[in-house]
C-alpha cells in the first residue's frame, strides 16, 4: 500500500515571522532575493511557486505611519476630477461584472476604500458592507454614501460566519501580514457556495520581471505579499476553495502600471506621474518642483499610451497580466 506524505498545510499564524516554509506551497529551501526601491526592505520570493514578500514586514503596530492622510487624500478623494470620473467608471463597471456572478444577498468588500464599488452593489440591490482599516480610510464610505463599514482587523472583525454571498479583495489582499488567516476568515465568513473575488499585482508578470524594483505595482512595505498566479491558486486550493476563473486583463490596473513601471526605469523621479494626477490634496511632488521632467512627460505620453495598449493585450493572451483577477467558490 502506497502512503502519500501528509498534505502541507500553511500555518495560520507567524506569517509576518520568517515562516520556515514558503505559506503557499510548502516548499522550505532559501529564498532568492531582490533590491526593493523602499530603503531598508528587500524582496524575497519563492523559487518554487514564485510567491514574494517584503523583508522586514512592517509591524502591525507601525503600518499606519506608511498610510498618512495625504495617502487617501482629503474627503478620500485622492485625484483630479477628470481621473475620478474614470475611477467612477471603472468601479460602476465592477459592480456590474459581480452583478452577473454573484447571487443578490450580503456581500463584504475587505478594504472597501471610500466604498465607491459597494455603494454601486447596493444600487444593485445587494446588502452591502465594508472593511477598512482606519477610521480616516472608513471616512467617506460612511459619513458619505452612508455605508455600513466596520473598521480594524479582518481576522477579529465583528462579521457573522457563514453569511455572505461573496467576499471581494480587490487589491487589498497583498496588504495583509497574513493573507494565510485573510483566505481563512474569508471562508468562514462566506455561506457554502459563496464566491471569493480577489483581485492581485501579478508578480510572476512580464511587467513585474522586467522592471524588478520599478514596478508600480510593488508598493513596498504596504504590500507585504506579491502573489504570482500559481501561489494564490494554491493558497486557495489550501483553504478549500473552487477556483473557477482567472482573467489576466484589466483595463483599469494594466496599462498604468506598466506605463508608471517604464517611466519609473527611465530614471524620472519614482512614480511623478501618479503624483501629477492625484488633486492637490494627496499629491506628494509637483509639476513646479520638477517642471523638466513634467515637460519630458507631456511629450512621451503621446508615444507611450499606443505601445503600453498593445503590450498589456499581449501580456494578457500570454497569460502574464500585470495584475490577474481569480475567482473561487466555497464548497
Ligand atoms: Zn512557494
């Protein structure tokens, strides 16, 4: 009789420690290592599923201090007019892409932000809650759109177990010091046959490889974990989950980041375009105080727009969206 090894099972706790396995796929050998553009941190990744992390993560008790009010902006607005209309658009859009894959009922957005994309899911007549980690970040969502938003840690939160018809982690899943106990919390929470909606940065993408340290997407120290597909997916599987779509295009997430990644590797100053087009409020450097590069940037947009349209649309057909969007049921 043959008997297979007992199944690895990441550990729910000590995941913002060194864990001596790799949290997704179990593999224990050492992790290759890349310079991060934050000083003092490094980016370790997994040989075996590619599942990356920054090192040192950032203590539970100090993250707030890499999330100043400017990160948000004031009233949660964070960019200009013209940009917030598209964001508008893009999370109306989002709303109606759950709309035709979730059943009416309550659903919980972790991380809602200002709550935009669950006050379109309330118009659409779902029960609609929120999450979010500080009362500056929960602002808008509830004194606002009047949303109910609970605020403070997921994994403690006041949310009743089997109860929701989905659980949407639209970029907020590379946030957490252990996404092992997030994908946890988030089954326990969902009613069988829930569907658990995470949207990531791929770091296993063209763009992430390409650009190492440049990315947009890396955000380091915020982003504690860099998920490549195959470590999500095995995260998932792990915690019984169906994983029943990926889609490695997103219209929203793509172009930008790797239109910001080739300026950013250009040698302008990290991440001036994104600064440029947040209002005055969130906006961390100005045109004024680097009139050249602004300048420079006005006339490569025309060039660079056309080539980072055809080059995500490719890197989607390959498989290697920038960022990747995988949905899963509770069975
Ligand atoms: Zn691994």
């Amino acid at each position: 009789m043959v008997t297979s090894a007992p199944r690895f099972q990441p550990e729910l706790s000590d995941q913002d420690k060194r864990p001596a396995r790799c949290p997704a796929c179990g593999f224990d050998g050492p992790e290759a290592s890349a310079p991060s553009n934050e000083a003092g941190f490094e980016l370790l990744a997994c040989p075996d599923c590619g599942l990356g992390r920054t090192w040192p993560p950032v203590p539970g008790d100090e993250i707030s201090r890499w999330y100043p009010e400017q990160y948000y902006g004031r009233e949660n607005v964070r960019f200009n007019p013209l940009f917030e209309r598209l964001i508008r658009w893009f999370r109306r859009r989002r709303a109606a892409v759950l709309y035709n894959r979730v059943p009416r009922g309550p659903v919980l957005d972790v991380g809602c932000g200002r709550g935009l994309m669950l006050s379109y899911m309330r118009e659409l007549g779902y029960e609609a809650h929120g999450l979010e980690l500080s009362e500056t970040a929960a602002r808008h969502a509830r004194n606002v759109l009047k949303l109910e938003v609970a605020t403070g840690d997921f994994l403690n939160s006041p949310h009743e177990k089997n109860r929701y018809n989905a659980v949407i982690f639209c970029h907020t899943l590379e946030h957490f010091a252990n996404p092992v106990a997030a994908i946890a919390r988030a089954y326990e929470l969902l009613k069988p046959g829930g569907v658990l909606w995470i949207a990531v940065p791929n770091y296993g993408s063209w763009q992430a490889r390409l650009f190492g340290r440049f990315w947009f997407h890396i955000d380091a120290p915020r982003h504690y974990f860099h998920f490549t597909v195959w470590s999500l997916d095995a995260l998932l599987q792990r915690h019984r989950f169906r994983v029943v779509q990926l889609d490695h295009y997103s219209f929203e997430q793509n172009p930008y980041g790797l239109l910001q990644s080739v300026l950013n590797a250009a040698g302008f100053r990290f991440n001036l375009l994104y600064s440029l087009l947040k209002n005055s409020t969130a906006r961390t450097d100005t045109a004024l105080r680097y009139p050249f590069q602004t300048a420079a940037h006005v006339l490569l947009l025309p060039l660079l727009v056309p080539f980072v349209v055809v080059a995500t649309g490719l890197e989607a057909l390959f498989k290697s969206g920038g960022t990747f969007e995988m949905y899963a049921f509770k069975e």
